[in-house]
C-alpha cells in the first residue's frame, strides 16, 4: 500500500473507476473498497486529480503501521518526521475513517494524530501548527482498517467532486462525480442526445457536456 496512490471514489464505482483510470494511461490499478490503488508517482497524480471524472481523492502515502489502541497509536505517529510535510507555522486538517475495536470513533482518531503532530513540533521547534478545518495549508487523511492505520497527504485539496462552479448550495443536488459515474455506466457519448426534464441544478448535464466536449472535469480557481 505504501508504494501506491489511493484514489478514492464513492462506493460501488471502483470498477468504473479503475476502468477510467487506464483508460487515461495510468499503467496499473488495483480496486480497493471506496478506491483504487495505482503507480506512487506524480505524472498519476496530475492524470488523476486533473482527469478523472469519477475520483474523489488523490491520496499519497506518508507512513502505515499497526495500531492495538491509543497508546501505540499516537506514539507511531509521533515518530513521523513531520518537518518533512509541514511547517509548523502553516495550518492542518485531518480526515479520518476508522474501523478498530477501541479507537471507534473517527473523530477522537483524528484528534490523537493532531496532539501527535502539535506535541512532535512543540518539542522541536516549542511551536505548533494550528488547525483549520475550512482552508489547511496541508490536508491529511487517516484510515485505519483491521488495526492498520494509513495517514495520507491529500494532494487534492477540496474534494475532486466539488468542479466549482456551484456558487452555493442547493436542495438535495448531486454529488458530480457520482452523476459523471452514472454517466459513463449508462453508455453516455457525444453521439447521443440527453434530455432531463428534472435537471435541478443541471449536475447530469453539465457533467454529460463536458464528456462530450472532452473537458476535464475542474474550474479554474474552485
């Protein structure tokens, strides 16, 4: 795991997603639950957060290690040498989603690794980062599985499904890269006419004229 990228997707699309993704000239791919992995290297990492329709996040591994509860758990993640990703007078972010006997809660994990990170700098340097859930200077994700934890350095930043061009939000409006995904799972070309006489705020067609017009799916600026 820690030689590939994690490219996550909303879940039962991993095979569309892996379908995608060679299909744009990544070489390798290995579907996971809510994701694919590929090739750790940074041409995958443009070709994924620039290309793909259906990806919601391009993930690079930072470290992975066994974890029987708290304890070791915020110990091995003190140990990372954060200095590598992160000054200490930029801000932070984490995303967790964790399935452990004892550390159940996704919340309480994400706190054990910022005292972790805060408690590593305050050592080495006596500052700390701050945190900043709206706007990080560096977003990091936290998965642990089957005590395994995997931290990750988003290289995505927002989430890839938000294209940015909604300009606010709106009742019940679909996640984009789930209507790309149906898109493309229905056969949708160029060739084809598409009607939808409940387009709300349009999603299914926006995301069906950028097919056709082969645009990548990403507004300048989002």
């Amino acid at each position: 795991c820690m030689r590939d990228l994690f490219v996550s997707c909303p879940y039962g699309f991993e095979s569309l997603l892996q379908k995608e993704l060679l299909s744009l000239g990544v070489s390798k791919t290995f579907p996971r639950f809510c994701g694919v992995l590929i090739p750790k290297n940074m041409q995958n990492v443009f070709i994924a957060n620039y290309q793909s329709r259906v990806a919601t996040r391009v993930l690079w591994p930072l470290a992975e290690f066994n974890c029987s509860g708290k304890e070791d758990f915020y110990s091995n993640t003190r140990k990372i040498n954060w200095s590598l990703f992160l000054n200490p007078q930029k801000t932070f972010a984490i995303d967790s989603n964790v399935q452990h006997p004892k550390l159940t809660n996704s919340l309480f994990a994400a706190m054990v690794v910022k005292d972790a990170i805060c408690d590593h700098f305050r050592d080495k340097t006596g500052i700390r980062p701050s945190v900043d859930i709206h706007n990080p200077d560096l977003q990091l994700n936290l998965f642990i599985h089957k005590c395994v934890a995997t931290l990750y350095l988003d290289t995505s930043g927002a989430p890839l499904h938000k294209r940015g061009w909604r300009t606010g939000p709106s009742e019940a409006s679909l996640h984009e890269s789930i209507a790309a995904g149906l898109l493309l799972l229905a056969g949708y070309s160029p060739e084809k006419t598409l009607c939808d006489p409940f387009c709300g705020s349009g999603t299914f067609l926006i995301e069906a004229a950028w097919i056709a017009t082969n645009t990548p799916p990403i507004v300048t600026g989002k």
